[in-house]
C-alpha cells in the first residue's frame, strides 16, 4: 500500500537518551502502528502521571469551550487540552490579518502564513508540536522506504509540559499562553513567510493579548492582539511609529482520509503541488504533481444516479460569503460572478455546485473568523486590481478555504479598460462614471475571473488565440462562443469589433466559455479510479479524446511558457497584426472624443488625464503583441499519442505582415496620437515625446542583434519557406524607415523620421563597431554591412532633392555616419 511518509519521534522532548525510552510492550506481528503508539503513551502516562496535577485543580475557575480541542481560559492564561484521538492528525494552521494599520497596504482577511502541525506525546510528560512537511513518498514495502525515513525527519517546533490529564487520560492539559504570545522565529501562531512585505514592514512583534477564542468542531480559532513598530508606511510623511494590529490564527483539522489525488497535466491550466516519488524499481526519482480542486462529491444516496449521467447535488457545495463590508450595490453582481460557474460544475456532473450568499450579519452563531467559511473580503483601497487564492491540503491538493481579494478600486481600472476597448462601438461606455449596472456586468467578469483561480484554475492566456480576428466581428461566432473560449485569459473587451458590426454589448465582454467548462469537467468528475495512477490512465484520455475535437479546449500557458506569440496578455485573435489595426482603428475614434466623453463639472481635467494615459498603453500593447510574433516560439503540449509537432514557429507571411504593421502604424509617424486638443490639456510636456520614444524603442527592438540572432537560428531550424530570411527581414524595415528617399519630387524628412532615421543608423552601426563574435561573426554582420553600402547610395541620390536645410543637415549627417560605419572594418 501507498502511504505518504508522515514523520514522528517517539520523544519530543531534547536531549533524551535511547535508554529512557519506556519498554515497548510484545505486539504480535500484524499489530498496526497505532497500536504501537498508543502502547507506549499509556507506558509513558503511568511513568509521568505522579508528576501531574489532578484536572480538577489545574482547570479550576475556567472558562471552557469544546471544540476540535477543548480551550481553557482564565484571564491572560490560555490552556488547551488535546483529546489523543488528535494525536498525530494533521491540522492546518491559517494566520491572516484581522484588523491593520492603515497606509500599509495591508487588509482585513489577508493571508499571512500557513504551516501543517501534527500534536504529539512525548516519553517525558509533554505535548510536542510538529511540522508536517510533505516532500518526498515511498511504499513501505519498498526497501528505499527506510531511506526516505531516515532522511525525512520533520522538525519539532514547540513542547509543552502535562499540566494535568483528562477522564480516563484520553487528552491532556498544557498551557500554551507564553507561546501564543511569543516572538520566537519558530512560532507558527506569530510568523509571517520570509518572502512576506508583512514581515519586511514592520519590527519585533511584542505586548501581545488575546482578543477572541471561538471553538468548533473541526477548528479553533484564536484572534491576538499585538503591538509593534513601523519601518515603512505608504502615506505616512514620517513612516516610524507604533501600530497596533490583529492577527487570526485557524487550527482546522486536515480530513483524516486524504482526497485521492488527481495527477496535474500541462494541457489542462490548474495550480499544482508536487512531491517526490521514491521505489525499488525505478531507474529514476519522480517528482509527481497533483492539482489544488475542492473535493465535491455525489452524496452517497445520489452516488447510482450520478455514474449513470444524472446530475446531483455535491455532498458538501462550495460556497462563497460576500463581505458585509462591501458596498450593496455591487453584492448582486459578485455572486452572479460565483454562480455563472454552476454551468461549467454541471458538465461535470453536480448541480449547485457552488454557491455565492451575502454574510447573514444578524446570525450570531456564525463568525467570520471562521475558517470553515470562505469570502470575497473587500479591500478599502487604491490599487487597481484583484486577486484569487486558496488554502490547499499539502497532502492531496484538496482546496479548503479561500478568501477572495478584492480591491475598491479595480473599479478605475475597468471603466479605463472598458472606455477604451469598446467606447467606439459602446455608447455606454462614452462616460466618466458608468452606469450602476454596467459597472455592475464588469465587476460581475472580474469576479468569475477571481473565482476560476480559487476553483484551481490558472491563466489560460492561449484561449483568446484560438479565435479568428474576422469572427470577432461575428454575431453569429460571439453569441454561441464569446470573443475568447476562457475567461481565465487576460482578453478582456472586444477591441477587434466595429461600429458598423452593431455587436450587443453582452457580446463584448467577457465570460465563462468552453474551455472552463472543459476544464471544470475535467478537474471535477469522478473517474471511479481505485487510485491516482488509475485515475491518470482515465483523465489522459479524456484529455487527448476532447482536444482532438475541439480546438477552443486547448490551454496555452503564458505564464512560464513566455515567448510563445500565442500566449499574450490583453490580446486577441490568432492574427495580432490584424487585431490590433482593427484596435487602432477604434482608438482613432475614441481619442477626439475624450474632453467630452470624460467632462466633469468642476473638473480640472484629472479623468481626460487618466483617460489618454490609458489610450496610449493600449496603443503600446498592440506594438508588443506584433513583435513576439516575429521570433517567437509556438509551444504546443502533447502527449505522444497525439499527432503534430510541440516546437513551431510563427509562419512566414504572419512575420512579414508584423514588419508591414510596424511600417505602416507607427514608422509612418502617427501623428492623430499627438491630437492637440487632447495632449495639450491631458499630458504633462513629456521629454522624450511619446510617440518618438516609443518609435525609437521598436527600432532598437527589431534591429537587437539577440533578435536577429534568433531570426537566423529560426531560418536554419526550420528553412527558408517556414522562417523569414534575414536579408528580407532587414530589407523590410529598410522599407518603411526609408521609404521617402525614393520618391520623386522635393523630399522634406519631419523630425519624428529624423529622429527614427537616425535610431536605425545607430543600431546597425552598433553592429559594425562591434568586436563580439556572436554579433559579427554571423549573416546578421554581413548584411547589415550590406545594407548601410545600399542606404549610402540611396541618400546620394536623394541629396539634391532636399527642400529645406534640416533636411539637407539630416542627410549629410546620415552619410558621415554610414561612411564611418563601414570604414571601421575596411582600414
């Protein structure tokens, strides 16, 4: 049998010697490791028992709560007392903040640590606390297993001495008040991750006391007060001082039985966790990942009903509390955001799966320091975003608790988006305050977003890859498949869409698609494996069966797999250059109208401001999505069984129509982006101007010798038919930079083609100036030499066409420049 290796020692206590261990009473061969244990704890309970107080004298005068332990507490004084059927169960304990100091950026329900423990009997009168670290796993058949013992010892972090037995010395009483108000670097209750800003923040915790205890069945949850001292604020003008905060720590007691593990795959986006796999037959370790899903499962009276397709209720639904801090009016729309997922839970074979309720304030039996309960806690503050995790077990990836991150105002943030992805084609989106349920359908997005990662879900930014640029003009594509198959991909509103398209406005949003149907499906339903090996066999084949059929299922990971053109932020389409000369168009008809679509009475011009700084970075993200498309990778997990290649490279004609976009949409100087009734009330002078800076850097972009570089291995790799040559990928750019030397009649260059002229001189200057073999000891060398020999011919003729000094001066300068260039090599 599979066993993870949960580690122990039989004394907790430092410094015992092997010979004061109690004798271990004769078992008989087939006795089970409990029973072993509880031999030696009631041997150790009758060496220690005269050393122990009697319970009555020890509890006298305190308050009890019964709960996964039982709490004892006496004023300052806090003792809990550990029934033995705890002993050795793993138990999961939650810091979070309850309340903080402003200006920290530090907010109600925010996770600050999290630790595995196991409680533990020592042979010397004492409690033990253990870490239960999950690293590595082995079967206890195997021979390596006492390897993996060995070398796998989890380390005791606090001990606690017997203050007094329980009934029939099934649990025992210690006194835990200095360590619940300690600083050492071990406590589990008190400690923040090293990687934590909490910890960074602020100094040595101290003056400690114990706001609340509250006990249930399956946790206990403690709130502590705290004092300490500030390093650094936010809005604070002097940042050191004394702050006062509430910590929560929640003791939730781990399912004694483990969810079965469902083994992660990279063709489906879930979270994952991972352990070490060691066996007498490998040839090699395994490092074997499982993914983070909540356990739903039929309720055993439904289990017939659901094996023969039937949907059913789950046994224990997931359900998601509103923050009764967050304002009314957007409660309805977070919970919409909850439940448009019941529709992907039911192709997975439950119905209300999951489930979003308001916090019933007036109800005191509950609290929302309960760690049984799940939230989307709302965040008093400035940043603009939101955030979804969760709290897993470590030793199934079974998700037991979320609490939703959710900043005030993401709302600036989508009504910019919004704005300025759809105000072409939205008339609502023409104002600088939406309206309620506008605003309302956005938030409702955000949420489904937030949700999917709690649910396990990781960025599928591929999705929005999968779809034609021309169907985002579809009614017909849009209504049955939205503008991307995931919701979990950064594609936010339909820029690609038209006014003449006359696209419904539902249409241009957002929302759960295929493949976090399939995805959900796949996480979620049951196999009826025996066990996870099983159950891999099964869900493989549901994976290669679903893909073969369905191209929108397929999930490209952005996140770690980078330079994969297909795998954006912000994008759409499977053409950028096409998306985004679409997206351009509409920005063009958005920008004249921002002093009157963002007018404020009283206004001094703050949302205009706001309004073009966020036309200008979309404008710059359809640059970025064009320029990974030129050398990047396409990426493509199969398994190998599945036909097609994993490693290919955007076509040849896309890479060439990405050169013609940068010719045509920003070398061509875009001067409707500098609109003087905009600019001239909306932007600060900016040194250098936007538009030059940002020509000047796709310049420096293209003409990287690492780019080219990649140009040429491309070409080797894949041939000259898949991969654009070097020589036409320079002639290209050539083109557009140049173009105006040709042409007939008087020639007069402006200052931005000037400046960009100038920029492209440098970068191939650069090259000849350079003594770096990868640089010069390639075809990029030769034909960069090769073209700066062509430009010099070209300007020569274009001298006498000149019309004006500056232009005349610029073409002087271009041909000492080029001259030096090419002289560097030749003395």
């Amino acid at each position: 049998m599979k066993q993870i290796v949960l580690f122990f020692l039989l004394s907790c206590s430092a410094g015992i010697a092997l010979g004061q261990l109690p004798r271990i009473p004769q078992l008989p061969p087939s006795a089970s490791s409990t029973s072993i244990i509880d031999s030696i704890l009631r041997a150790n309970d009758i060496r220690s028992r005269q050393k122990i107080r009697s319970y009555a004298s020890v509890i006298n005068g305190f308050y009890t709560q019964n709960g996964l332990f039982t709490v004892h507490t006496k004023g300052d004084t806090v003792y809990f007392e550990i029934p033995r059927t705890l002993l050795h169960r793993d138990i999961m304990v939650i810091n979070r903040l309850k309340k903080g100091p402003g200006g920290f950026d530090f907010f109600a329900g925010e996770e600050l640590d999290e630790k595995t423990i196991q409680f533990e009997k020592g042979a010397d009168s004492s409690i033990c606390i253990r870490y239960d670290i999950v690293i590595s796993e082995a079967d206890s058949s195997d021979a390596i297993y006492r390897a993996v013992v060995n070398s796998n010892n989890n380390p005791v972090v606090a001990s606690f001495p017997i203050k007094a037995y329980g009934k029939d010395s099934a649990s025992y009483v210690i006194d835990v008040t200095k360590f619940l108000k300690g600083t050492e670097e071990n406590n589990f209750v008190n400690s923040m991750s090293s990687g934590n800003k909490f910890k960074s923040t602020f100094g040595v915790l101290r003056d400690f006391y114990i706001e609340s205890i509250h006990t249930y069945p399956i946790n206990v949850e403690i709130s502590i007060g705290k004092n300490t001292t500030a390093r650094k604020g936010i809005n604070s003008s002097n940042p050191e001082g004394p702050v006062t905060l509430i910590t929560h720590s929640s003791f939730i007691a781990l399912p004694e039985k483990p969810l079965q593990r469902r083994y992660f795959d990279q063709r489906v986006g879930y979270f994952a966790d991972y352990y070490y796999a060691f066996g007498d037959r490998q040839q090699k370790s395994e490092k074997r990942k499982f993914i983070l899903h909540w356990r739903l499962e039929p309720k055993p009276e439904d289990r017939d009903k659901w094996q023969r397709g039937e949907l059913v209720e789950p046994a224990k639904p997931i359900v998601l509390y509103i923050d009764p801090a967050t304002p009314k009016q957007w409660r309805k729309y977070l919970i919409l955001g909850i439940t448009d997922w019941q529709k992907a839970f039911e192709q997975a074979g439950f119905k209300n799966a999951i489930i979003g309720k308001e916090w019933p304030e007036n109800d005191t039996t509950m609290h929302m320091d309960d760690a049984r309960y799940s939230f989307i806690n709302y965040f008093p503050s400035e940043t603009e975003n939101a955030y979804g995790p969760q709290v897993h077990d470590p030793r199934s990836g079974e998700i037991i608790q979320t609490h939703i991150g959710w900043y005030h105002n993401v709302m600036q943030l989508l009504h910019d988006w919004y704005m300025i992805q759809a105000a072409a084609v939205d008339p609502q989106a023409r104002a600088p305050k939406f309206s309620e349920e506008l605003m309302g359908q956005l938030i409702r997005f955000v949420s489904s977003h937030e949700v999917g990662h709690t649910l396990g879900l990781r960025h599928n930014f591929g999705s929005s890859s999968r779809t034609p640029v021309d169907s985002l003009r579809s009614k017909t594509w849009l209504k049955k498949h939205g503008h991307t198959s995931s919701i979990m991909d950064y594609a936010r509103f339909n820029y690609v869409a038209q006014p003449e398209d006359h696209i419904p406005q539902e249409d241009l949003f957002p929302r759960i698609g295929e493949y976090d149907r399939w995805a959900i499906e796949w996480g979620y339903r049951l196999s009826n494996a025996a066990n996870a090996d099983e159950d891999k066999k099964i869900v493989n084949r549901w994976i290669t069966d679903r893909l073969a059929k369905n191209p929108l299922l397929w999930f490209g990971d952005g996140e770690s797999k980078k330079v994969d053109p297909r795998c954006q932020t912000e994008d759409l389409g499977d053409n950028a250059a096409k998306a985004s000369a679409y997206g351009i168009k509409n920005l063009q008809r958005i920008l004249p109208h921002l002093p009157e679509w963002t007018h404020e009475e009283g206004g001094i011009y703050e949302g205009l401001e706001q309004a073009y700084a966020a036309l200008k970075s979309q404008y710059m993200r359809y640059m970025g999505h064009v320029l990974k498309n030129i050398t990047g990778a396409w990426i493509t997990t199969r398994s190998e069984d599945q036909p097609g290649e994993v490693y290919a490279i955007a076509p040849k004609a896309r890479q060439k129509e990405s050169l013609v976009f940068f010719n045509q949409q920003l070398f061509t100087t875009p001067y409707w982006l500098l609109n003087r009734a905009v600019a001239d009330k909306a932007a600060e002078p900016e040194s250098p101007d936007f538009v030059q800076d940002l020509q000047i850097k796709m310049v420096n972009s293209l003409l990287d010798t690492k780019q080219m570089n990649l140009l040429l291995g491309n070409a080797l790799r894949f041939g000259p038919d898949k991969s654009l040559g070097i020589d036409e990928y320079i002639g290209t750019i050539h083109e557009g930079i140049w173009n105006e030397l040709e042409g007939g009649g008087p020639l007069k260059i402006d200052a931005y083609r000037r400046n960009l002229q100038k920029s492209y001189i440098a970068n191939l200057s650069d090259l000849m100036f350079s003594a770096n073999p990868e640089e010069i000891e390639t075809d990029v060398y030769s034909v960069a030499r090769a073209d700066l020999g062509i430009l010099k011919r070209q300007v020569a003729r274009a001298l006498p066409k000149a019309a004006d000094a500056l232009t005349r001066y610029h073409l002087e300068d271009i041909t000492a420049r080029i001259r030096k260039a090419l002289a560097i090599k030749s003395d």
